[in-house]
C-alpha cells in the first residue's frame, strides 16, 4: 500500500462572523492530525477562531466545461438585483 | 529567483498559425488575464513547465529552512530566537503551500520531494551558501527574502490560479522576513565597529549570490520566451534584477555600509542603477552542485526525510487501524 498521506482541504472562520473560508490544503493521517497541522500552518497570526477540514476526495465539484449552461443564464436575469428598479427618490431610502 | 534556470517543457514558442483551436483558445484565455485553474484544459508543456517551476520553487523554501535554523540555537537574545523560528516555520508553509499548487497538476508531493532527493530537481543556488555567523541571519533576511519578494510580488499575477494564490499568501509572510532581516542589520549597524564590520562583511559575501537568484541575463535565459507567453513568468529576470537592485541601494545607504560592488552607480539616463555582474561560471556551478554546501543541504534533507519515516509510517498505520475499528 502507498504510504503517502491523504490530502485535506482546510476551511477557516476568520474573527467577525463570516463563514468558514477555504484557505489550502495539507497531508496528514487522519482528521485529528489534519486539523493539529492545519492550525500550525494557516492559523499562525490570527487568522482565524475555527477550523474545518476535509479530506479531498469527498469534494464533489462542477466540471470545468459546465461553466457555460451552469452560470451563464443568471447573467442575463438583471432583474433579480435591486438596482433594476428605479424607485423615485420622493420615498425615501429602500 | 526560487526557480532559476527553469527549462520550458518545449524550446522556441508557437505561433497562433502552428496552435489547435484548443490551444488558441487557451491562449486567448492567457491573454485576457483569466486564471487557468486545475481542471481546466491545458496543453502538456504548460503544466509540465508549471511542476518544474512550482517544484522547485516550493523545494528553495523548504532547503531555505537549513541555513537559517542553523542559527536558532544561537539566536544573540530570547526574542531573536522566537522571531527567528517564527520565520523558519513560515518557510516551512510556504513549501507546503506550494507543493500544494504542483500537487492540483497532478504530480504528488512526495514524489516531488523524491526527485529533488534523487538529484534530478533544483533548489535555489543561494542555499548553498553557508551562514557562518549572526549577520548572515540578518542579511539572509534582508537580500534573500528581498530578492524573492521581489519575484514572487510580480508572480502573484502568474496565470495558473492556485500559483497565484499560494504567491499571495506568501507576500504577506514574507514582509516580516525581510523586516526582521534588516532589523537585526540594523543594529550590528549601528553597534560597535566589531558588529558593523560583521554586517558589512555579511553584505559583501551574500551580495552577488542574492543577484544571482533572478536567473542569467534575459539574453541567455532561453526558455523564458514561452513561459512569458504563458504567464508563467510575469518579469523577465533582467528586469527583476534591476528592481532588486533599485530598491537595495538606498537601504545599503541608511546602513552607512559601503556598497558590495564597485560598479553600482546611479545612472541618469537610464533611472536606473548601474551595477556589475555576478560571476556567471560560480553561478552554474553551484547549480550542478560544486558550492560550498551542496553536498550537506541534500545530505540533510535526505537524513530528515528517512529519519521521520517512522514517524509518518506509524502515524497512518495508527490512522487506518482506528478507521478499520470505526467501520467494524
């Protein structure tokens, strides 16, 4: 068996409340060890206050060539940001 | 720089007549400054070209880490030892951060780690310099980390995108190191004439080594044309040099040190200095392994690579053991 360690892919929560970022990645042997090794390394000047990992073969992605008929369709959709609706300034802030 | 004399996976550059539709568009994608990511389609040569450069580049940081905690121990106070470890533990991330971005292209750490062990990658040539005493700590700081900011400033618009993010990560680390650098030059500076005359002796033997990093001059540099084309390199080693060398002087100056080499001066018509070349035959030497410390930094990383075997054998045999207890 290779002994080469699984690769992990480390999510971070910065200080004010965003959600869980993805900052890189490392090897380790399993989920403890992951998460010790992701806090010496991504952790080092306040980067953060939680700590996720996941081993990378669970990530399940879009393919590349999706790009097109995944996203492409909201482009034309401008209706769907505020900004589309002229409102009088008569009424105020909305 | 990091990654000195970087081989382009294909010799000459293609024009747009020679392309596939493919690759044309992929060029066109370069062009337009959209970051290729992992899964995206790219021709062979590209990635080959980015696990040679990324490699190597992630293998400087890891062998930089030699010469500088050679020193931990010694550290002149109790806060120069804590910064000091500080900055080679971050050298340590910048490896894992890069072998990272080589591992998203398909080549695995380890067996890039092995390539370097076996003598068939490259490490940066300025590690085989030695650091003899407490102001080579302070110059390494100062003209190592300076010079790869440098590079690694302008690499943070490379066009392979997990490159590019590692590269961003690693500037906003590496201005501590060079602060810290010129911090503790700084002071042997402006001590006594004992610690002054160390300085500038750190200054003088690391000067040319530090120009060295960028690479041979652009005319020389042959496959660089390619890589440029593809982004992979953003500043000719030329014109990194030259900013190098721009940014260094006025800091030699406050140090009230005498310049390292006698050809610096300014040049009015250029805007630029003018400054004398390294010794480019010492250069390709210490790249085919002939510097002062060669044979110890491989012999090192070797030993510290074997002797952790147990270590990280032991640690998955546990990690599988307890997963195989969990499923039962």
């Amino acid at each position: 068996m290779k002994n080469e360690w699984p690769l992990w892919e480390v999510f971070i929560r910065g200080q004010h409340g965003l959600s869980h970022r993805h900052v890189g990645s490392l090897h380790a042997p399993d989920a403890e060890m992951a998460i010790k090794n992701a806090r010496d390394v991504y952790t080092r000047r306040n980067e953060g206050v939680s700590i996720w990992v996941v081993e990378a073969r669970h990530i399940s992605a879009t393919a590349p060539g999706d790009k097109g008929p995944l996203f492409e369709p909201s482009e034309s959709k401008v209706y769907r940001h505020p900004t589309f609706f002229d409102i009088p300034e008569d009424v105020g802030h909305m | 720089m990091y990654a000195q004399l970087i081989k382009t996976a294909r010799s000459g550059i293609k024009s747009r007549d020679e392309m596939s539709k493919q690759e044309r568009a992929f060029q066109d994608k370069i062009d337009a400054d959209i970051k290729i990511e992992p899964r995206d389609w790219m021709p062979d040569d590209y990635r080959a070209t980015l696990i040679r450069q990324i490699g190597q580049h992630a293998h400087s940081e890891v062998v930089g880490q030699l010469p500088e905690g050679n020193w931990i121990t010694r550290a002149p106070t109790l806060e120069r030892k804590a910064i000091l470890l500080a900055k080679v533990q971050d050298e340590a991330g910048h490896g894992l951060y890069l072998y990272a971005a080589a591992e998203t292209l398909g080549e695995s750490r380890d067996e890039l780690v092995r390539l370097l062990h076996e003598g068939r990658m490259k490490y940066s040539s300025i590690f085989n310099y030695p650091t003899l005493n407490w102001a080579d700590i302070g110059a390494v700081g100062w003209l190592v980390d300076g010079a790869a900011i440098v590079n690694q400033v302008a690499l943070q618009r490379t066009s392979y995108g997990p490159y590019s993010r590692a590269m961003v990560r690693i500037c906003k680390e590496e201005s501590f190191h060079a602060r810290q650098g010129y911090h503790a030059i700084m002071k042997m500076a402006f001590g006594t004439e004992a610690q002054k005359a160390m300085a500038q002796d750190a200054l003088n033997r690391l000067w040319f080594p530090a120009m060295m990093m960028f690479g041979p001059h652009d005319s020389e540099s042959t496959h660089s044309e390619q890589s440029m084309a593809w982004k992979i390199k953003v500043k000719s080693n030329d014109e990194l040099r030259q900013q190098f060398v721009d940014q260094t002087i006025p800091q030699i100056e406050y140090l009230g040190l005498d310049l390292p080499d006698p050809g610096i001066k300014w040049n009015e018509t250029r805007g630029h200095y003018d400054f004398s070349d390294p010794d480019w035959d010492e250069f390709i030497d210490v790249i085919r392994g002939n510097g002062p410390c060669n044979v110890d930094r491989m012999k090192d990383r070797v030993n510290a690579w074997e002797d952790g075997t147990w270590v990280r054998d032991g640690l998955l045999a546990h990690a599988r053991k307890r997963a195989r207890a969990a499923a039962e």
